[in-house]
C-alpha cells in the first residue's frame, strides 16, 4: 500500500498585531486601514463621538434610539428599500451607544463594499427618523426593559453602577435609559442629538479586509467623503468619580433558586501602567476554567459552573486633555450560586482574595496566563471584524495605533510580582461593593454574618 508523506510543519512565522495606515478625508473624517490579504469579508467600523453623558436631561437612550434608527430608512430610501439593499450587498450592518459614543459596524464581501459603503454613508449623511419608525423603536425599546429586569445579571450590573457612581452621573444610569426617559422619546429629540454629535469631524472609520484590487482612496472619497457637517468643537469628559467603600445590596427575588453575585469597583484603564499586570494578575485570579477562583468554587466545592474576574473599560479621554482624567475600568468577579451556597461560596471568595494578598500568585500561575492571553492572539485576531473591533476600540480610548501590539510584549515582560501587585490592588477585600441577587429572606442573614460590609436589601 502506498500512503502520501507525512505533511511536515512549516517554519514558524513572528506574529504582531496589525499595524493600520492613518489618514484623513477632506471633511476631517479620519481613517484608519488595514490590508488583510485573505479576508475576502471586509470590516468596517465607525466610531462617532456622541457619548452618553451628552444626551439632554430626562433623555437617557435618545443615543440607542438614535443608533438604532440610523439603520431605518433615509432621504433615498425607506427602512424596508434600506434592509433590501443591505441584503442585495450580503452585509450585516448594526448600531449601538455606549459611554464612549456610538459605534456602527459593517461587515460585507470585498465585492460589494463600494455599494454597502454607499449606503452606510448614505444613513450617516441623510438619516429619515420618521415619525413612525422612532415611536416603534422606542416601543420595542419600552418591551426589552421589563425583561432586562428579569435578567438576574443585568439586574445585577443596573445595581452595581447604581451603588458606584453619584446619581447625578450618567455613569450610574442604565446605558440605553429607563421607562421613565424612553418613553419622552421622539423623532425631534433623536433628530436633535443627531445634528448636535454625528458630524465626520468627530468621526473616524477603520476598514479591514483583503483590500487588493480597491481604490480606497476613490472609494471613500465618493462614499463617506461626501459626508459634511461642521467641524466639532472638542468636548471636555467630565471626572469619573466612584465610591467603592465595601459594602453588600441584596436585591430581593423571593423565591429564587440562585444567587447572581457581582462584584466591583473602579480602577485603572489602559493608560495607566499597570494595566499590563492587571490584566494578568486578573487572568490569573478569574479569566479561565484553571484560574484560582474557579478552581475552588467549581472545581473543590462545586458551587458553580463557573466565577469569571474581569476588567472592562468604561470610558478614557485623551491624556492631555482639559479635565486631566484619563478614564476608569471596572473590575468585577461574576458568577451565580444556588441559594444555599450563598454564603459559603461568598466566605471561599473572600479567602481566596486574602491568601492570593498572603500569598501572591505563583510563577507556574504566571505563565500559564502569559501563555494563554499571548499564545491565543494570532486566532483571536483571525478575522477582520476582531481586528476593526480593537482599533476602533483605541480610537474611542484615546490610545496609539500601536497600543495592542505593545500589550502583548508588556504582558510576556510582567513578572510574578508585578501581577500579584495589581491584582491586589484591584480587587481589595475591604474595598469592593457586593450585589446579590437572590432570595434575600434565605441569604440576608448568612451574609451579613461573614463580615464583608454593610447589609442592605432593596426590591427586585
């Protein structure tokens, strides 16, 4: 019998995180591209700066219903001609607000991208907002809140800004708005944060994808070159300020079967030097199956299916800026237990923070982390719309182009202590805000008993 060779594996080859090309149109749009040979899908993302704390008074989610409309018909065409469009190009196009400002991602065959551009631009220069298509999205809006509630996480996460930052903030306000503020919703209030934040001079696109054969320069040109609007004035980011003294809200659930646990604080973004080691000394205390938190609660004592501890950027604002604030993550561990776990799991916890500062991390910990946030990076960043995603992600965090690609060689450069340092100090014992979500009659007591900070109990 005759069999082919064995393959033999091929040289292996260095790998960095793309290195994008930066211009700007002549309507101040700014630019950022990058040839992927190979990706015949192409990305685009769009960062406008039109954050949520510039929504007017009483108007929180005029930012989500206005991302949401952008996408629902136009001066050319109406919402159902716009859908029927997108479809024809075989792209995915979608919308969102978050604190940063709103995002529209694009993601279409290198093909079709001259006329799936068109229409991007089309929605960005001439949006319609008919009457009747902002009152069906506030009201499909109003019918997602009351399920929101239900969802013991973002119950959990509603609470945990809530008890953060100062009412007055809108740091401490759910992100698309509440029933109150929604329903005050109209076509002029979407029509009027549009014409007052989305203008191509507050605006920059990252585009992503096999880019052969394309005049870009052309391309753009004729699509979102045409786009106009005058020049933005820049917008000062007020001071992120939090109050994380250590303290327990149970939000009751009579009834319940489990406990939704979240756990945070505010601490450093990405432009604090720590932010290297803190990503690592987090990874190593909850990023992973093999981390400490989930070796104990799930693994030893099988509370859980699982405990995750993680960083998540909320805001950043340009170093030099006027306010001085370079912005603010929230670290959080997430997870849920069933009822009688509760408190056992909440005191494992706690020892695992108290050894992990006694203690400190291990090397084989270390590299093991190293391993797996640097080793994965190559398949993490496989496709255009993971690499579009983390540059639109530094644009909106005021970070150089290269940032992601010097991550990874400040990570494998972290030593043991250093990551032990700070995830110590992210995650303080005596100085992170505990929400519960659960059947307060059945965990208040247990709880307040462990000694972790005050006890209150607020409705469901």
């Amino acid at each position: 019998m005759q069999y082919h060779p064995q393959p033999a594996a091929g040289v292996a080859r260095p790998w960095a995180f793309p290195a994008p090309e930066r211009g700007t149109l002549p309507n101040g749009l700014t630019v950022l591209r990058c040839h992927r040979p190979g990706q015949q899908v192409v990305a685009v993302e769009i960062f406008l700066d039109a954050p949520l704390d510039a929504e007017p008074e009483g108007l929180d989610g005029v930012a989500t219903i206005m991302s949401r409309a952008l996408s629902e018909g136009t001066d050319k065409h109406t919402a159902e001609e716009f859908a029927a469009e997108l479809e024809r190009c075989g792209a995915t196009l979608d919308a969102h607000a978050d604190h940063p400002g709103v995002r529209v991602s694009l993601e279409v065959p290198a093909s079709r991208l001259a006329k799936a551009l068109a229409l991007v631009a089309e929605a960005l220069r001439a949006p319609a907002f008919a009457d009747s298509e902002i009152e069906r999205l506030v009201h499909n809006r109003l019918d997602e809140i009351p399920h929101e509630q239900a969802n013991p996480a973002r119950r959990a996460a509603k609470q945990l800004s809530k008890e953060l930052f100062p009412a007055t903030a809108r740091m401490s306000r759910p992100r698309q708005g509440t029933e109150e503020t929604v329903e005050r919703i109209d076509s002029a209030a979407v029509r009027g944060f549009f014409d007052a934040h989305v203008r191509p001079s507050a605006a920059t696109a990252v585009v992503v994808g096999d880019l052969t054969g394309i005049d870009l320069d052309a391309l753009l040109a004729d699509t979102l070159g045409d786009w106009s609007g005058e020049v933005a004035e820049p917008r000062p980011a007020p001071p992120i300020t939090a109050d994380d003294t250590g303290r327990v809200v149970i939000v009751d659930r009579p009834g319940a079967v489990q406990t939704q646990l979240l756990i945070g604080r505010i601490g450093a973004d990405r432009h604090d030097s720590v932010w290297p080691a803190q990503v690592l000394g987090t990874y190593c205390l909850g990023g992973t199956l093999t981390s400490r938190l989930d070796r104990v609660l799930r693994e030893e004592k099988g509370y859980t299916y699982g405990v995750r501890a993680f960083a998540q950027v909320l805001r950043s604002s340009a170093p030099d800026s006027a306010s001085g604030a370079t912005g603010a993550a929230m670290l959080a561990i997430s997870g849920s237990v069933d009822t009688e776990s509760t408190e056992p799991a909440l005191k494992d916890l706690w020892t695992v923070l108290r050894t992990l500062a006694a203690e400190g991390l291990t090397d084989a910990e270390r590299e093991t982390a190293v391993q797996n946030l640097v080793g994965v990076a190559p398949l993490k960043f496989e496709t255009a719309a993971s690499v579009a995603g983390t540059l639109a992600d530094q644009v909106e965090q005021h970070l150089p182009d290269d940032y992601q690609a010097q991550l990874y060689a400040r990570l494998a450069e972290t030593g043991t202590v250093e990551a032990t340092a700070a995830v110590v100090n992210a995650f303080p014992g005596d100085r992170l805000v505990t929400i519960l979500v659960g059947d307060a009659a059945r965990i208040e007591e247990p709880v307040r008993a462990l000694g972790i900070g005050d006890v209150s109990v607020v409705t469901g």
